[in-house]
C-alpha cells in the first residue's frame, strides 16, 4: 500500500480488503482497491481505475456509515443503513440497497431525490478533470499510472464501457437472482440462454422472447470479451452468473460447459475473493425436469452453485391471476424437490421465490405457509424463500405499506427457512 498527497488530494494505492464476504453491521469493502479522498468526498477505483464507491463527506452527508456504490453496468445504488435487527430481518443483510431506477422496493424515500447526494454525485466529474491538471506533478511510477487510469476511466468513459458490457451479452440484465446478495451483487454474467418458458402476466423484468439456448461459439466469445473488458479487476471475482431468467432449462452440459470455461478464462481460481460461486435462475419445469445427471455436472463444477426457483404460489386462483402456467400441484413438487437438491448436494444450494402483494387472492400467503412451514417438520438447513412484492407502478400509501410488512413477519414466523424480501437489482 502506497499513500500520497496530491494537489490537496489524499491517495492510497493498494489497499487490501476482505478476501470474504461478510455480513456485518458496518461497511467493508472486499478485493483490492485505491482511494483518493477530496474535501468533498471519498472515492474508491476498482483494479482497472474505475470508480466503484462513492461517498459524501462533511456533516452533510445522510449518515457515515452510507455509501454509494456503481456498478459495472452504469447504476448507481445507494447503500442505505437503519435499525440492524429490523432490516436484517427483511433483507438479509444490514443494509437496504435503494436502486437508481424502479423496481420493487417497498420504500418510498428516495436517495436520488437528496441534494446531499446529489452533489456528491456531480462532484466525481469536476474531481476526475482536476486530476488530469495534476498529472505533470504525479512524477513517475505507481502514482503516476493510477491517476492515468483514473482520468482515463471518466464518467464518458465508464458509460461507454457499460454498453460494451451489455452489447456483449445481446442486451442489459434485467434482473439479478436474490442470492446474489451473499457476493454484494459483484457477478460476472454470462449468457447461456434467451428468454422464459411460461411468459407471466404479471412479471416486468423478464424477456418476451422465446426459450432459446446460446451456442457454445456465442458462450465462448461472451467469456473472451468479458476477460478483455474486466481485465485487472477479474481478480477482484470469484462470483459467476450464467443468465438469463432460466439457465437450468439450457441443459447441464451447457451450464457445466459455461461454468467450467468462465472459471478458466476469467482465472475465478487465482481471484483475491475467496469461495468460486455460481448463480443462475430455474424454473418450475426445468427444476422437476432436470435429472440428476444434470445436478452431478453442476456438482462437479469448481463452484459452490446457487439456483433459485420462481414458484410464485402454491395456490391455483393466484397462479392463474399472475398468468402463470403451471398448476399448483407442479409448484408443490418442485418445493420438494428444491428441499431433496438441498438435502443430496453439498455444495448446491436451491432457493424459492414466491410474490407478496395486498390485491393478491386470499388464499395466496395461506398457501405458501402450508408449503414451506406446514409441511415441513424441522427446520431447513439450507435455501431461502423470498418474497417479491407485486407492485402495479402506484407508490404503495403507508396503511398499505404497514399491512404488506406485517404480512410478511406473519409469513416469515411460520416458514421454516429463511425468509426475506427480494429487491430486484438489475445489471
């Protein structure tokens, strides 16, 4: 670790944090990054001198333990804090990410709203042209390469390599799986197939296109690109999603084929993060049509998997209302089957998710906990269930809101697993 003084600019190269991932009640940063701080705020760059978190400073700022963090497809999220017990409760973690764009959050004050941070947003910019007025000073060395990277990665710069990543994959990522959570959303995606098999009414992130599985000549120029565009910052990865909203219907041979390739080509082995994860969606069908060939390959792979299942209900009137076409008995038997992958398969872990909503049939929530608490008779050891809230684009009043949370700890109190509330976090 190097630290300088620059033009009023303190910066530190080098600076290591946590090799794993964490949930605890305060920031920590993972992998390897640099930092200049400037009277106004904090900024810390990634491997290749891409900003990655930002932060106001001074009394102004919401609070000290919050932070912004941007990602590599061109979001900002704000990393909103609170009473711990209360929003690990509802989330897993100790945070609350509060998104740049719509989505589900059931939240209705909006960062992005603040002045506080607002400014410190606007403040990157002016801070990236003043570092290249600096360079001339920087003399030669460590110091000198990171403001040059620094000022070559500028916010023209970062948005145009956030369409690369996305023109690489055929298109932007609508919707990260919930588990991702446990990487703090730091994936490199890959594409192993387009489209959904069913096509719900009421679902807003997936794609209208048919199932269609990717090529291996696309899936390896995918990883080939991807190598190229991370490059320094792979080693700040271990994490891999095969996308996009049912990687398990392309089959084992092609997620192994995919898994396998992207562990080699992006070196996920020699990352500084440790323990591989693979994360991907599955579906009703694909989960009771896989065999158990297609969960040996997945074993076998160098990762420890995640796949996580949209059931949505066990109840037939919702299904029927979400434009779901599956029955509720299909729904049922793909419960038990997440349980027997969770019980068989050590190092692959099946989640659930089912909605939550006030306009839902009644017999929608009743159904979940006959499910996942009624027939259970102990308590899981793995796999999460999480609850999506069905949002028709209308701010929720707070009398709804209020009834909505309640719903759920009254869920949560009787389901024998996990139990949280799933933001969808695109990428």
């Amino acid at each position: 670790m190097e630290q300088h003084r620059l033009g009023g600019l303190d910066i530190v190269i080098g600076r290591w944090g946590s090799r794993e991932y964490a949930k605890v009640s305060y920031p920590l940063r993972y992998g390897c990054f640099s930092e200049i701080v400037s009277p106004e705020i904090a900024c810390q760059f990634n491997l290749n001198g891409e900003l990655k978190f930002l932060q106001g400073r001074g009394r102004d700022w919401p609070h000290p333990a919050e932070w912004l963090k941007r990602s590599p497809g061109g979001d900002w999220i704000y990393y909103s804090g609170g009473e711990y017990r209360e929003i690990f409760g509802l989330f897993g973690e100790y945070y609350v990410p509060r998104l740049s764009y719509r989505s589900n959050c059931i939240f209705r004050n909006d960062p992005f709203q603040d002045d506080r941070v607002n400014s410190a947003l606007q403040a990157w910019g002016p801070l990236c042209e003043g570092l290249t007025d600096l360079l001339p000073s920087a003399g030669t060395g460590p110091l000198r390469d990171f403001v040059e990277s620094v000022c070559e990665h500028d916010p023209a710069a970062l948005a145009r390599r956030a369409r690369r990543l996305h023109a690489l994959l055929g298109g932007r990522l609508s919707v990260l799986p919930p588990d991702t959570r446990h990487v703090d959303y730091d994936v490199i995606p890959v594409v192993v197939a387009d489209g959904c098999l069913y096509h719900c009414t009421f679902c807003a992130v997936k794609s209208a296109r048919a199932f269609r599985p990717r090529s291996r000549d696309d899936i390896q120029a995918q990883i080939e690109g991807l190598r190229e565009l991370y490059a320094r910052d792979v080693a700040n990865y271990n994490s891999l999603f095969l996308g996009c909203h049912d990687a398990l219907a392309a089959g084992g041979e092609k997620i192994a084929f995919a898994a396998a390739r992207a562990h080699e080509v992006l070196e996920m082995g020699a990352s500084y993060m440790k323990g591989a994860r693979l994360f991907l969606f599955g579906s009703v069908d694909s989960l009771l049509s896989s065999g158990e060939d297609v969960f040996e390959a997945i074993r076998r792979l160098p990762f420890y998997t995640h796949i996580n299942v949209g059931l949505e209900s066990a109840d037939s009137e919702t299904l029927e209302a979400l434009g779901k076409p599956v029955s509720a008995g299909r729904v049922a038997r793909a419960f038990e089957r997440m349980l027997e992958i969770n019980r068989s398969y050590p190092n692959i872990e099946v989640s659930a998710n089912f909605v939550c909503g006030m306009r839902l049939p009644p017999g929608h929530l009743p159904s979940v906990v006959s499910l996942a608490g009624e027939r259970l008779n102990r308590q899981a050891e793995k796999g999460a269930l999480y609850l999506s809230p069905l949002l028709d684009g209308t701010p929720l009043q707070a009398s709804e809101k209020r009834k909505l949370l309640q719903a759920f700890r009254e869920v949560k109190m009787r389901i024998r697993m996990p139990v949280y509330l799933y933001l969808i976090q695109r990428l």
